[in-house]
C-alpha cells in the first residue's frame, strides 16, 4: 500500500496509521515541507497570488457545513488546502506589506514550531509539561527584567517560586490586559472582615461593602478597544472606560487626565485603573508614563501600561528612554507576537509584585493543587501551548544587541518613509512616527494651498472628498496586490479636531527596503489618478 493511501478509509487501521509517524511523508505534503523550510518566501510568493475575488466570492469556497462522511485522502486534500485557502491567503510577510503589526517571521520559527506542537505540551499544569513549565516562568522573568530591571536575587527568589507569579503568558494582548485588569480589580475589592472578595461575592456585593458609587478605568481616547471588551468581562461596563483627549502628538493629556481622577472622587467613583499606551495602535506613540505614575500614586490606583506594540523597544538601549517611566507601572502588557518576531498566540502580562497574581488565584482537585506550581492557577485559559518556547529561542538566537537592530532599523526607517512623504509635494503627513507607525495621505499640492488658506466650511469639503480619495486609493491598492497599507481614521489639531481618513503604515519587516517605500508612493498616486470622480472633483473645487 502506498502512503497516499494511508487515510481513506474510516477503517480502524487506517486511524490507527494516521496517528503513527510515517516512514515517508505522503509525496504532497512531503513536498510542501522541503519547499518550505528551503525557500518559505518562495513557496509563499509562488502560492499565494493577489486575488481579486471578492470576500463573498471566497466565502463560497467555503460555504458547506456539512461535516464529510466520507475521509479523504491527505494528498488530495493537500491540493484543495493550496488552491483554495493557500492561494487566497494575503501575503503578510511580503516586505510590500506594511499595513499592520503581523510581519514576517524569521526562519527558524517554522521548524521549531513543528517540534512545539510535535511535543503538544499543555502548559496548564506540570503533569503535562514538566521543563515547559520552568521554561515559561523564566521566559516571564526574562520579560519581567526587561520591563523592572529588578536585581539577580530578586528572580532568583521569585521566578519559580509556587505562590508568585512574575507574569502571565497568553495567547495575546487582550487576554494580558483582561487580565492586568481582573488582578487590579481583585486586589482593589479584596476580602476584608466578613466580606470574602469581589472574586467571590461579586461586583455588586463588592462596591457596596467598600461603598463605591462605580469604578472607571482611565486610558487616552487612543486606547486599545480591548479595554473596553475587558471592563465588559470585569462587569465595570464598558461605559466606565474613560478616554481622554490627547495632545497634538496623540499623547494623553495629563492635566485633563488629573482632574478626570479628581470629578471621579468627588462622586465615589472610584478608579480601578489608570492606563498609559506605549505605542499606540494607530500613531505609535508613547503617553508620558512617568508623569502618570505620578498621578496613579496621587489617587492610589493601579497603574498598567498596554506596551503590547511597543514594549519590544526596551530590548533596543538606543530607543530604551522613549518608555520611560514604564518601570513604575503595576502591570505591563507586551505581545512577543508583534515586534518580537514569535507568531500569534504570544502576549504576556507581567507584574511589578510577584504576589499580587494571589488576587487571581484559582485551585482545583486534580491539578492546580495549593502549592504547586501549575502555572493555570494564574492564568485566564487553561490549555495552553508551548509558545513560550517560541520566545525563548528568538531571545536566545537574536539576542538583545539582534532585537535592538531590528527595533532601531525599524523607526529610522520609518523617519526615512516621513521624510520622503515631507519632500513630495502631493502627500500630506499626518503623523511623524515615535516608534515605526506613521500615517499620512495622498494630498495634491494644489489642494494642499487651498487647504491652508481656506475657511472651515470649504475645509470640511475639501477633506470630505479628500476621505473618500483616501478610501478608494488604499482599496485599489489592496486589490491590485503588489503592496499594502492599512487605514484608519484619526483627529487632526490642525483640521479643528476633525477624524480625518489616512494611510496607516507599520514598518516592523526587515526586508522591507527604501525602494519598496518610494515605489508605494509611486503606486499611490498612479492609483490616484484613476479616481474618475474625487480627484477632479477637487482639483476642480481647488482651482
Ligand atoms: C495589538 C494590541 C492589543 C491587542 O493585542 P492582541 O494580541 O491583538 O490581542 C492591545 N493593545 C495594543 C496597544 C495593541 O497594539
């Protein structure tokens, strides 16, 4: 029997072989390993091709839900996984794309990744992941010194000690700012005389005992919306997430954000916690953290930093300072999947106090047992996979000097993109990057003139067509497939505050070059002039 055939048939045997290693891989998939892990950028390249199927279009290439009845063989279905989900899968390590925060991975990701789902550790508990176990909480130290720069007998005390935890590792940054949050809120509404703890009693039963008339969570209106799913899990509402106006450079204003603590305490109000950004998701800057701290400890409330996009910039000495203050935060979210190069499924929180993730401690009978040390007594999920193994061989291969090239190769050349959009006459920056965010659109210089000069009513035209100009370029641009940037929509000071549509612009792939950027630019325009309708309208409204 050949090993095509080696699942075909729903027969006992044939199951039985599926789940023994075979002595030849089937010939398709065997196929798809050596091209892969010889030429992984080739094998994409060559596979996935720019679709310009529509997503309705696609979905009917998946649109059966009944489950088969009849097994297939793996070579066959290999084909249908390439022609119909490879094919149209979108390129994210091509260098041209430069729309969002999931880039390339290095190589050795792949194959290593193979060893950590081959091993199928379950990081829950011990017993079905002894060394994995060590492993992650030294992945969380290594992680925790990056943030707290604590001293060698401080990890030596806390790392893998059962009853502290200096983090939690999770499948990303919503799950590590839930969780940042939930240990905020239980160690706020704590046990204390008769009253056993919100963890216990609940919400409703907790602000009554300590007499709260409500708790807020303070964040700048660029917070993450993952807070707001957070509040929603807690029971705060997602009502009590307070955003506060940021400055000219989209970093919270702090003035606004002192006295918001302050009208909040004068209602019972109470603030679980105030959150600094570090990198945003849109702009990428960094909020004042120092100054922050500050105000968190005036109102004694936790202090978190969401550092899911920028907190890799601590492995880099030379941008380093840009975080500064991030030291003095209770909690710190950063995501290994983003800068770090790990790939999805890699977001940790870690705690300036190993003890204060007992808030958050939960025990069963036949694991997470008092006094053991699975790591599922800290953490929201359960099941977990061996990711932390991921982070720790890029730590190990890349090294911090590595990460720090990678990190400062990647904001100076996002000052490189911002100056040649500043030397074009038809682009218009919007905003200059902190770390490797940017954003900015395509502007003629003759709308651009009028603009300055024109009142508020002729303003609003201008950019409302100027919106719409920016839709259909990034759209045109997506479908054609050579390259892609994102967009969002953003407040400009210098438009009274308006949100103005704008290419948004993630710099974190190595390999993606100074040409690649000039042609994007290039591209852009081009597409630009294919507008039949917004663009001669303007140039119209602007003579
Ligand atoms: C990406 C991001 C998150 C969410 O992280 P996920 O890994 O997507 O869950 C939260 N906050 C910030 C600032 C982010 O950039």
């Amino acid at each position: 029997m050949t090993t095509e055939k080696r699942a075909a048939t729903a027969t006992p045997e044939a199951l039985h072989r599926i789940f023994t290693i075979p002595e030849a891989p089937d010939s398709t998939l065997g196929r798809i390993e050596k091209e892969i892990s010889e030429n992984l950028a080739g094998f994409l390249g060559n596979h996935i091709a720019a679709t310009e199927r529509a997503l309705t279009d696609i979905e009917k290439d998946f649109a059966s839900s009944a489950i088969p009845e009849q097994p297939s063989f793996v070579s066959d279905h290999t084909h249908h996984l390439l022609d119909k989900l490879v094919s149209q899968s979108v390129h994210t390590s091509s260098p041209s794309f430069i729309g969002h925060m999931t880039s390339a991975l290095p190589y050795f990701i792949l194959p290593l990744s193979k060893l950590m789902v081959g091993l199928n550790q379950n990081l829950v508990k011990i017993e079905t992941s002894k060394a994995f176990t060590p492993l992650e909480r030294q992945v969380l130290g290594m992680m925790h010194r990056l943030v707290y720069q604590d001293s060698e007998s401080f990890y030596q005390s806390w790392m893998h000690s059962a009853n502290h935890s200096l983090g939690a590792f999770c499948s990303g940054g919503t799950i590590a700012n839930l969780t940042a949050l939930w240990v905020a809120r239980n160690n706020l509404l704590k046990a204390d005389g008769n009253f056993k703890g919100v963890a216990r009693e609940g919400l409703f039963k907790a602000l009554m005992h300590y007499g709260y008339q409500g708790l807020a969570i303070l964040v700048s209106e660029r917070g993450h919306y993952s807070l707001k799913k957070s509040a929603d899990v807690l029971g705060i509402g997602q009502d009590s997430v307070i955003a506060i106006p940021t400055d000219e450079n989209n970093k919270i204003d702090c003035q606004l954000l002192k006295e918001k603590c302050q009208a909040l305490a004068n209602k019972n109000i109470k603030v679980l916690s105030i959150i600094g950004v570090a990198g945003t998701t849109e702009t990428g800057n960094v909020d004042p953290l120092n100054d922050m701290a500050d105000i968190a400890q005036e109102f004694q409330c936790h202090f978190h930093v969401d550092a899911a996009w920028g907190g890799a910039t601590l492995l880099s000495n030379k941008y380093r300072s840009l975080m500064h203050g991030i030291e003095r935060a209770d909690s710190v979210t950063i995501d290994a999947h983003k800068q770090m190069y790990v790939p999805m499924g890699a977001g940790l929180v870690v705690f300036k106090n190993p003890a204060s993730v007992a808030a958050i401690e939960h025990h069963a009978e036949y694991i997470l047992r008092k006094g053991s040390k699975d790591l599922g007594s800290h953490t929201l999920e359960g099941s977990r996979s061996g990711m932390a193994m991921l982070v720790y061989a890029s730590l190990h291969i890349i090294s911090r000097p590595g990460y720090e090239m990678l990190i400062n190769h990647s904001i100076e050349k996002a000052h490189h993109f911002a100056d040649l959009i500043d030397a074009r006459a038809d682009f218009e920056l919007v905003t200059r990057p902190e770390l490797c965010l940017l954003t900015y659109r395509y502007v003629p210089a003759q709308v651009q003139d009028a603009l300055n000069t024109a009142d508020e009513n002729s303003q609003e035209d201008i950019n409302a067509l100027l919106d719409q100009l920016t839709k259909f370029i990034q759209k045109r641009q997506r479908e054609n497939g050579i390259s892609f940037v994102s967009r969002t929509r953003i407040e400009v000071a210098k438009y009274n505050g308006r949100k103005v549509l704008v290419f948004r612009v993630v710099l974190a792939n190595p390999l993606t070059s100074k040409a690649i950027l000039a042609d994007i630019l290039t591209e852009q325009l081009a597409l630009a002039q294919e507008s039949k309708t917004f663009l001669p309208q303007l140039l119209e409204m602007t003579q």
